[in-house]
C-alpha cells in the first residue's frame, strides 16, 4: 500500500504529516520547520521559492510574492474587490469567472498557486519518507462551498496528487484530538485561522465522529485583524505627514512592511501586556497595549460568535450541553478570542495541541483510516451550506437541506415544455436566502439528447449527489427509455477539466510526452479494475434478471473498452470506460440492493440469535 | 429500496430513534466510501450512493415530521404546506393580522411575545395531534387494516400535516 500524507494547506501556514505505526506525526522541511509559510515568490529568472525563503521577499518584492490565495480560491474577481486595495497584487483582466494574478506578464489561478505549495509539502514528504508521493488528503474550512473545494482539488491534481479525500478542518483537529482518548460526548471545535473562521458541533460515540452541523465565514480571520491594524497605522501615518508635509502620498508601496510590522505586534500581544508597532523606513514607532487591541478586534470576535449559535441552533442544543470546547488555527492564541469563546460555552477550551498542527495530524489520521489502518474510527460529516435548483421566478429551490450528512443525495423530476425539445437548462446553487441572486451560483447542466416528445412527456430523472468531500455531481436518466442523458457542465467558478489537465501539462513537473504516457497508463488501470467488476457482475446472481438489451449492450461495451485499451489514446480509453460503467450501472445497482437487503437481514437474525 | 427498507423497518411511524442511530452506525461502518478507497472505481461509486442512500434516509426518518411527508409520498400524497386550518380559520386571520402589526415595526415586545406564545400553543397542538394520527397509523397497519381504510387515514395525515406546516411557516416568519 503506497504512503497517503495529510495536507493542511492553511491561508498563512501549510503542513504535511502522515501516520507511522498509529501515530500522526508532522513532517518537518529540509530547514527544520514544520511550517511551511503559504508564500510564493518568483524571480525575473522564472525562478520560484516557497515557504519561509518567499516570505522574506514580502517586504522587498510585493508585487510578485504571493500570500494568502486560499481567500481566492473558488472565488471570481468581484467578490474580492474589497481586499485587493490592500493587496499588493496585479489582477489580470479575465478574472470574472476565476481569479488570475499577472505575475512577469503570465496569469496564475489560485488552483496553479496553491499547487506550488502543495508539490513543496509533496517533496518535503518524499524526501523525509524516501519514497515517491502520489495520494494525499487535503484539508479545507468546513463552510468552503462546492466551487472552492473543487479548486482545492484541483491544486491537488496541478501538483500531480491524487487527491483521496477532502476533509473539513473543524473535523480533522477532531480526529487528531480524539485518537487516543476514546472520547464519548459532544464536542465544539472553533476554528479560527488566518484567513477563515469555522465552528463545528459533533458526536462522538464508539468511534464514530458525527458532525451534527457546521457554520462559519469562509472570509474572516487572523488577516482581517492585520487589516484593521494596517488602516490604524496608514492613518496616523497620513496624519503625521500631512502636518509636516503637507501633500498626500502613495500608501500602496509602504503596506508590505506595515503588514509585517502589525503582524509581529499582534503576535507579541498573546503573550505581553503591551506592544510596539515598529516601521524602520518610516521612522514610525508606537505602542499599542491589550485593552486597545481587544477594542479594536472585538467586533471581528463577535462576527465569529454568530456562527457559533447558528451551530448550536441548528444541532438542537444549548451551549451548556457540549462537553468539550477544542480551539484551532493560530487566531485562537489571542487571549480575548479565548475568553469571549469561554464566556459563550461556559467552560475552558483545550489549547493543549499546538493550533497551528492539530489540522494537519488529523487530516494525516483520515488517511491512514483510507489507507485501510483504523477500521474503528469514522468521520460523518456535513454540506456546510443548503443545495438548491432555480425554479420559476428567480426562487431558489433546497433539494438537499445544509448540515446534512454526506454523501447525500436528491432526486427531481424535469420535463419538457414546448413539444419534440431535447434540451433543458438546469441552475444549481448554494446558499441559505430564498432568491436566486442571493444564493452561490454554482454550474449550469444542460440535459440534452432529450428523445423527442411531446411537451410534458418526458420524464427526466435527475439525480444530485454530494459526495464525501462535499463536491457535487449530477446524474440523469430518461425515466421512459431508461437511457442515462449526457450532461454538459459548466462551472460558474472554476477551472473545467480541460483547463486541468492543460495546467498539468505546462506545470514544471511533467514534460509533454510523460503526461500523456501517464495518463494512457493511469486510464488502462482503470480500466482493468473496471472489466474485472464487470466479470464479477456477469457471475452474479442478479445477472439474469437484466433485460436483454441491458446484456447485449455490457456485452458491447465490454468489446468496446477491450478493443480501446489497446490503443494509446486516454480519452478513447475513458470513454469506453464511461460507457462501460453506464452499461453495468443498473447491475451494479441491483447487487447492491441485494447484498444490503442480505446485511440487513444477516444483522436481524443475529439479533434474534443473541436473544 | 425505500427508506423504511434501508434500516429493514415496516412503513410505521412510531420509530425508536436510539435503535434507528444504532443501526444507522453499524450500515455506516459497513458501506461509507472511506472503507472503499482501495476498491474499483465501480465499487467506489456504489459504496458512495450506498451512503447516500442511508444518510437520505436516515435524515428523513429521525425527523417526525419529514418521516411522515416521505410516508406520504410513497403512496402518492404531495401535501401542499400552506393549507389554511379550517378549524382555527378565525384565529388564524388574528395571527396574521398582528404578523402585519409586527413587520411593519409597530408591535411591542410585549405584543411580540404574546403573539409567539399564541402560534406556540397552536403548533404543540397540532403536533400532538400529528403524532396521535401517526400512532393510529401503526395500529392500521398492525391489524393489517383494508387498503381503503388506509388511504382514509394517510388523507387525513395529509390534510393535519398541510394544516400544522402552515402554523409553521407563521412561527418562522415572526423570527424572521
């Protein structure tokens, strides 16, 4: 079994660990440190440094060190407006649907950014393990919606992983806090970190860690502090200069060294009563003690306590009636964050795990329980946020209600409208409100090759599915023909595939040859797995029960998918392989039934036995 | 497979809830796809819908009220939801009259709170009696009562569910 590494790729801070004989551990980097900064630097050269060598660049070269792209992942350019005054950053101009920062004249996604990052915690990890990384879990805030994920994910896939599991943050500090404690009860997990904040409420029983709900603000935290901070100092700082001077003056270049400065000010003031916020260049000095500093951030504190009766709200409990208050991510070194989290729940949190690792140890826990290591243990999680379709007038439709345990799934009905159309348009969305323009848009499906009909006649099934890593997909099937019905997507943020697999290809990694020869390998491998299930479903019992138009066509794509492995083309290979799965589908189906129809009738009599 | 038959249970709506979490865990630990990342990619798309389909169905069952809307549609009712209560058709105009009052920003906090205590002690109301009919349904079935009976008594389900989600809505929209 090939090692699978947990990822905590942070807004401020990144982390690799991995489980070694039942225990999680960090895998520090070549210099020693388990932090690695999420900071990209590059050079006129096309030269590029990571982690704490980019982050000395910051002061020195704004304009191409980059910092905090987790706030842009998943995002277009017009729900960022509002930071990039303070951001050092060039924004290319088709940003609409996805963020590109122009860095030497080329456009970089979040996904590519993030990737840097990812494939420095990849090598980190080989060269501490010796051998050659491919599977990971990465970790991102619980309230991510589908878009922002999917981007995480694709940075996993830019940085050539292959990214087994997405999990929630919230819930991995609880996997890495519970492991050895065999905890029962419930638990609160506040997360606050640098650049998103999220509470979760779970169960613990036996093993299994049900998260009962989850909220938070994918846009709030330890960078919002440093904000409020930066505008203190840029406006003493206009004040002092317009006295003396008497003109205004560019504040853009100075922000680097006061965000540093503020930084170190803030950290300094977890620990001491007071602080000096200290600008060399500018001949700026100022102390700023804690009851200052606590005024100033309480009302970023207090945007974190909403969520956090919502949880509970939701969850259908009372804060007096959880057991156990976890804190996680850097922000929640701050003493008032502590107190005011204290205040809400009645009692002490636990600060005993390091904040800033406990994500990364419990993202290296969920993949050692994938990696077939920890039968006993399970993660139930949630959907942060309610899925809907549109429907007539704007309204936003729910089909899958937020905090419900995924995979979740829900099924609708379509039809058509006007007599022989064979196509239908479908908006999906996410979001709470009740108006369409309110919600997240989340993609487009088309339903095409509708079988021409009468307006009204056809009946097409449309499935919704949400798998474990909270990402969407949709299926659809004509319910009179039983012909599943191709779908195109179009994502309203994010990259497509073919985007994807253009960036592998320019990545520094991979020459061009390599990556088709990978692929072609990768797409046989499946393959192989798939016909293998496809001899197993034709022994089966449930077998004859098929049609016989479902036989003759597995029969046909079987041919099919043997005939296209045999040649070197991926995409050839992959549809065969689709075709393949779309003929067993139903097959699959009916075993499956069967063997939990079996379980379930095992566990009875086994219950009857013990009586 | 409907939702009564993925926890292996009769279509009744008396559940126990600590018996329905139990086996909820143990279908958990048989199918959820974390068990199945080594497995064909065939098997992964099973163990995933599989999941789905238990995390669906418990979803639905746990919550009386959703239990009975499913219950409902498996013999083809679609209760509308904003179904004025003909017994209370006075009462109801009352509270919808202070809802006006309260929206446009003209009632007390007092006026607020009666009117809250008001909608309450309606919906407990119905709930109880939503919760009365679920039992009889269960004796229906138990003493295998005649198809036309049962749908007799799924009408009337489906006329107090309509009925109790319209008190509902009003409680939802005073704390909006």
């Amino acid at each position: 079994m090939p090692k699978i590494v947990g990822i905590d790729l942070g807004t401020t801070n990144s982390l690799v660990a991995i489980v070694e004989d039942g225990i999680p551990r960090v895998i520090p980097g070549p210099d020693g440190n388990k932090l690695v900064p999420s900071v990209i630097y590059f050079d006129e050269a096309g030269q590029v440094l990571i982690g704490n060598g980019a982050k000395e660049k910051m002061v020195e070269k704004p304009k191409n060190t980059v910092f905090s792209i987790k706030r842009f992942m998943g995002k277009g350019i017009d729900d960022v407006r509002g930071d990039l005054p303070l951001l050092p950053f060039e924004v290319s101009p088709e940003s609409e649907h996805i963020i590109r920062l122009k860095i030497f004249g080329r456009d970089y996604t979040p996904p590519e950014l993030s990737a840097f990052i990812l494939r420095e915690l990849k090598r980190n990890a080989e060269a501490a393990l010796g051998e050659e990384i491919k599977n990971a879990v990465i970790t991102v805030p619980a309230y991510f919606n589908d878009a922002q994920r999917q981007a995480t994910k694709d940075a996993g896939r830019i940085a050539g992983l292959d990214v087994l599991r997405i999990v929630n943050e919230p819930t991995a500090a609880s996997l890495a806090y519970g492991i050895d404690k065999r905890k029962q009860g419930r638990i609160a997990v506040y997360d606050f970190g640098g650049g998103t904040f999220d509470i979760s409420i779970l169960k613990l029983s036996e093993g299994i860690f049900e998260v009962l709900s989850t909220s938070g603000d994918t846009h709030l935290g330890g960078d919002d502090i440093d904000e409020i901070l930066i505008r203190l100092v840029l406006d003493e700082v206009r004040k002092q200069t317009r006295n003396s001077e008497n003109q205004e003056f560019e504040v853009s270049p100075l922000i680097p060294a006061i965000r540093k400065a503020v930084t170190k000010a803030k950290e300094d003031l977890s620990a001491a009563e007071t602080a000096h916020i200290v600008i060399e260049p500018l001949g700026y000095k100022r102390a700023i003690d804690r009851s200052e500093f606590n005024s100033l951030i309480d009302p970023i504190i207090e945007r974190t306590l909403k969520p956090c009766r919502q949880a509970l709200q939701d969850a259908s409990l009372k804060a007096n009636e959880i057991d156990e208050v976890v804190m996680v991510g850097g922000s929640t070194r701050i003493p008032l964050v502590r107190q005011r989290v204290q205040d809400l729940f009645g009692r002490m949190p636990h600060t005993e795990l390091n904040p800033d690792e406990v994500v990364a140890l419990g993202a290296a826990v969920q993949a050692d329980i994938l990696a077939g290591g920890k039968r006993d243990m399970l993660l139930l999680d949630v959907t942060p946020l309610s899925l809907g379709i549109e429907t007539m007038g704007g309204v936003m439709s729910k089909i899958i209600p937020r905090n419900s345990t995924i995979p979740a799934s829900a099924t609708e009905m379509f039809t058509t409208f006007i007599d022989a159309q064979t196509n239908v348009k479908i908006h999906v969305l996410q979001g709470e409100r009740e108006l369409v323009k309110d919600c997240r848009s989340l993609a487009q499906f088309d339903l095409r090759d509708i079988p021409p009909m009468s307006a009204g006649m056809p009946r097409i099934e449309v499935k919704f599915l949400i798998d474990a890593d909270g990402i969407l997909s949709v299926s659809a099937q004509e319910q009179r023909t039983s012909k599943y019905q191709s779908i195109e997507v179009k994502p309203t943020y994010g990259l497509t595939d073919e985007q994807v697999e253009q960036m592998i290809l320019e990545s520094f990694e991979y020459a061009e040859a390599d990556i088709e020869a990978r692929l072609v390998i990768e797409a046989r491998n499946e393959a192989e797995t798939v016909l293998n299930a496809t001899m197993k479903g034709i022994a089966d019992d449930q077998y004859p029960n098929l049609s016989e138009e479902e036989k003759t066509e597995i029969a046909a794509a079987n041919k099919n998918l043997r005939e296209a492995m045999r040649s070197n083309n991926h995409q050839a290979i992959r549809e065969a392989i689709e075709r393949l799965s779309n003929a067993t589908m139903h097959l699959a189906e009916m075993i499956m039934n069967a063997a939990i129809a079996k379980a379930l009738k095992d566990k009875r009599v086994r219950e009857i036995d013990n009586e | 497979m409907d939702y009564f038959e993925v926890f292996g249970l009769p279509k009744i709506l008396g559940i126990d809830l600590a018996a329905l979490e139990k086996t909820f865990h143990e279908l958990s630990r048989k199918y959820h796809p974390d068990y199945f990342s080594t497995a064909s990619p065939s098997e992964k798309t099973q163990a995933v819908r599989m999941t789905a389909l238990l995390n669906d169905a418990y979803r639905t069952l746990r919550h009386p009220i959703r239990r009975v809307e499913y219950l409902l549609s498996l013999y083809g009712f679609k209760p509308d939801g904003s179904k004025v209560p003909q017994a209370l058709l006075m009462e109801v105009f009352e509270i919808n009259e202070q809802l006006e009052e309260v929206k446009a920003g003209r009632a007390s906090i007092e006026e607020v709170d009666s009117l809250r205590a008001q909608i309450k002690e309606k919906r407990e109301r119905f709930d109880k009696e939503l919760e009365k009919t679920s039992l009889d349904w269960d004796d229906l079935v138990r003493s295998g009562a005649s198809e036309a009976v049962r749908k007799e008594h799924l009408a009337k389900l489906a006329e107090i569910l309509s009925e109790s989600s319209y008190i509902r809505n009003l409680e939802r929209d005073l704390e909006q």
